[in-house]
C-alpha cells in the first residue's frame, strides 16, 4: 500500500519582551534558578496577572505579516492541567478567540517550486517553567525563572506531506520572527522550538489518520528526523495490522528514535474557560495601523527587489534574504563596491565558509561590510586577482588590517606592466621547447600548463586576462 504523510507543525516562539507577559518580572535568559520568579509567576493567592502590551503589538506584528486578520476581540482563557513546573495549576492560554486568525506563507520546496502552508491561528499564552532531570540523583529539579514569558504559539494547518516540507516551513516561520524583531530564534535556548503532529493515510484516503504529537523539538535537522522516524513507525504499526494511538512523544536524538510519553489529551480535557482575572483584549483598528507603519521588508519582498534591483539569479537571492542580518551585510558591501554579483560570490562564497568553520553569526564577522567591500575594490580595480583577493581575505579575516594594508605588506600587487608579463612568457616558453612543439602540434590542453608556468614565475600575481591574451600570441606566433 502506498502511504501519505500529513504534517502539522504548532511552533512556539518566545517573544523578545524584557518582562514577562503577565508580570514584570525579566524574561533575561541565564540566570540563577529561580530568581526571576515573581509572585504572580508563581501563582500565590491574591495576586492579579497584567496583559503586556509590548508581547500583544509583537503578536500584531507576526498577524500582519502572514496576511492573517488580526481579531478586534480575543479572550483569554485557564487550560488546566497539573504538572509539577507549573504551580498555578493552569496555564493562560487563548482557545477559541486568538488575537490572529487565518493567514498564510509560501515555501520554497527542493525542485524549485512554491508551496503555500496555511496558519490556523497564532495565539498569546505564557510559558510553563522547566524540569531539570540531571544531578538530582533520582530528583527532579524545578526553575520556574521560564514560567510567564511570552510565547506566541503558531499553528499550522496539516498541509505538508514530507519532512523537508516541514523543515522549509520552520525554517521559514524562523525567519519571519527574527526579520520582525520579535524574537531571537535561539534554539539552543529554547526561544524557537515546535511541536510535530504526524499521521499517515493511504494515499487517496481523504480522512485523516490517527496523529501522534512530537514535543518541543528544538532543531530543523531533529525535526526532520523525528518526523522521518515517527512515518516509519506508523506505517510499520498499520501494515503490522495494528492501530496508531494518539499520543504524546518525545523524540531522543541520541537513539534517532521517538518514545512514547503520555496520552494525548484532546481540547476538552484541559477544561478550558476565560480567565476571570483577565478583561477581553480589544485592539483598535488605528493600533493594528500603528503596528503596520513598523513592519520591516519582508523576506519575500526582500528577494524579489534583490533579483529585480540587483540582477541576482533566484538562487542568490534566496539565500542571502534567509536573514535579515545576511541581506543588510549583502547590501552594504554591493552598495560599496557596486558589482552586486561579484559582492553576492563572496558573501555566500568565502565569507559564509569562514563563518560556519568558525561557528559564528554573520554579526560576529571579523571582516565588516565595508572591509569586504574595501577587498572587492582592489579586484575591480585589477589592483589584485580574484585568486590573490582569498589569501588578503585570510589575512583580513586574521585581524592583519584592511586590504590595502594587507596588499602592501604582503606585496600582492597584481603585475599588469605587459613587458613584464612578456618576458616573463618569453622565459616560460624559451624553457619549455618540447611542450611549446606539442601545443604547436594541437595539444591545446597544454596552453593551461603555460598558464601556471607564468603565474608561478610571477608569483600569481600577473593579471589573468592580460596573460591570457599574451600567452595565446606568443603560442600561436
């Protein structure tokens, strides 16, 4: 029987307020358990949650770049159930009245198409704390400093039928949160993780299968491992002739495999009702155009301008438009250097090898845009060749000074004197006879090893098109 995968994604990402969601207590990341959580935090008898405005306008903000309708009224709503890091009892969440409603984003999928992934909603709710199972021998450790920041829980519908469908999808949820400022997509901190709903159908079978939830995955890579693995398992329980059970699971990357946590509970079972202590949220229509007026380029547009403006290939586009970091770097070095090809090459070339060898940010770059662009001049000047410009881009990225000190101290100049690169040719050719009869019989190939010839004599440093057209005269002479 042939199997297809239904995919939905719920994605928390916390919101990049300074104080939680319903308190004033700091959202900081880092610090000693259990120090920055207040009373109401912890939900101690008489005290009231209060909605922070900065956590509903981020909430706006993310509503508005999917194209979704941002509700004048949402409520807010108790989801009740009892786990030992959240010590009110119940969490506030929003059920059936969310502040975003149905929007959308487009994907780009691995043979060149696009694909369009529907949000359900986008909801307001607050973070539970967290469980510490190491160095308690046989304990659990509770850190409440996580429980009330504010985390916008973004629901997808089940439109994606494979892994890497779901990993463009994040990828591109992750994306959108870190152009509009809203939150840092630290996974490793665990301010961008997902839930995964995974079931499978025979293909042409229009009702769904029974799904099973994969728990806060925090990487794109375990999300697509974890979805592969739980596929499998349930396609291998239904042609076992079993039956898949809905469930929570938990996917351990050191086994590649997903287990088996608990039940999982349908909407009904978390009894939800509106929070008594919280009024309605009521938003203005000139608030939501007050938010609009702050929106950033988007990613989409972004990389349509960088192909129109800039004549980039759609490939190039993409990836330099994956963050917003990426693409402002990108712009300022081909504002600079005014070849905006040439500046794509080396930020997604060069500049992109050493940042992932070293593990850094394209903010914690040695080499500024305008160093860089400082290094594309000497080329499109013919100053220095394209491949002298990788060793001064080594020295650059060494902390050895910008480029024209680097090209001075090193004596780099690239050789354009043509009497120069003649006599240096003519020596080329006087000690190397049999290869210049062999060329001269129709070894063509053979041109490429008096191209290297020169450039050894030189140094590398003749310039590559006026040896060219040298050489070829005094070959073919």
């Amino acid at each position: 029987m042939e199997w297809e995968t239904v995919i939905g994604l719920e994605i928390h990402a916390q919101l990049a307020t300074r104080s939680k969601i319903f308190s004033g207590a700091s959202t900081a990341y880092g610090a000693e358990p259990n120090t920055q959580a207040c009373l109401v935090d912890l939900g101690m008898p008489g005290v009231l949650p209060v909605l922070n405005e900065g956590a509903v306008r981020m909430a706006i903000k993310f509503g508005l770049a999917i194209n979704a309708q941002i509700a004048p009224r949402s409520v807010f709503a108790r989801k009740n159930y009892f786990y030992p890091d959240l010590p009110k009892g119940y969490q506030i969440s929003q059920f059936e009245l969310p502040v975003v409603g149905h929007g959308q984003v487009t994907i780009d999928l691995e043979d060149g198409q696009r694909k369009v992934i529907g949000v359900t909603r986008a909801h307001l709710e607050e973070d539970a704390g967290k469980s510490l199972h190491e160095d308690f021998h046989g304990m659990t450790g509770i850190d409440l400093n996580r429980a009330g920041t504010p985390l916008l829980e973004i629901v997808s519908e089940p439109d994606m039928r494979s892994a890497k469908e779901a990993v463009a999808y994040m990828k591109k949820i992750h994306a959108l949160v870190r152009y509009l400022e809203i939150c840092d997509g630290n996974m490793q901190e665990g301010s961008f993780r997902c839930d995964a709903n995974v079931s499978v159908r025979p293909k042409g079978q229009h009702a769904f299968g029974t799904r099973a939830e994969i728990k806060n995955i925090n990487s794109f890579r375990f999300v697509e491992r974890a979805i592969n693995y739980e596929v499998e398992r349930q396609i291998d329980v239904l042609e076992g002739g079993g039956k898949v059970v809905q469930e929570t699971r938990l996917y351990d990357p050191d086994k590649g495999e997903t287990r088996s946590m608990r039940g999982k509970e349908d909407s009904h079972d978390y009894r939800y009702f509106p929070d008594p202590d919280l009024l309605p949220l009521e938003i203005a229509a000139d608030t939501i155009e007050a938010v609009r007026a702050t929106l950033p380029e988007l990613p989409d547009a972004k990389r349509s301008r960088f192909v129109d403006h800039y004549g980039l290939p759609e490939y190039d586009a993409t990836v330099l438009t994956a963050s917003r970091e990426l693409a402002d770097y990108f712009e300022a070095v081909a504002k600079a250097c005014g070849e905006a090809k040439l500046a794509a090459n080396w930020v997604m070339g060069e500049l992109s090898g050493a940042l992932n060898k070293a593990g850094l940010e394209i903010t914690e770059s040695p080499v500024s845009s305008d160093a860089l662009s400082g290094l594309l001049a000497r080329i499109i000047d013919k100053t220095i060749s394209g491949k002298i410009a990788k060793e001064v881009f080594e020295a650059m990225w060494n902390g050895e000074g910008d480029a024209d000190r680097v090209i001075e101290q090193k004596g780099l100049r690239q050789i354009t004197d043509s009497s120069a690169i003649e006599a240096a040719i003519d020596a080329v050719i006087a000690a190397n006879p049999t290869q210049l009869e062999q060329y001269r019989g129709g070894k063509d190939k053979l041109f490429g090893f008096f191209v290297g010839q020169v450039m050894k004599a030189t140094q590398g440093k003749a310039n590559p098109a006026q040896l060219n057209e040298l050489l070829k005269q005094k070959l073919d002479g």
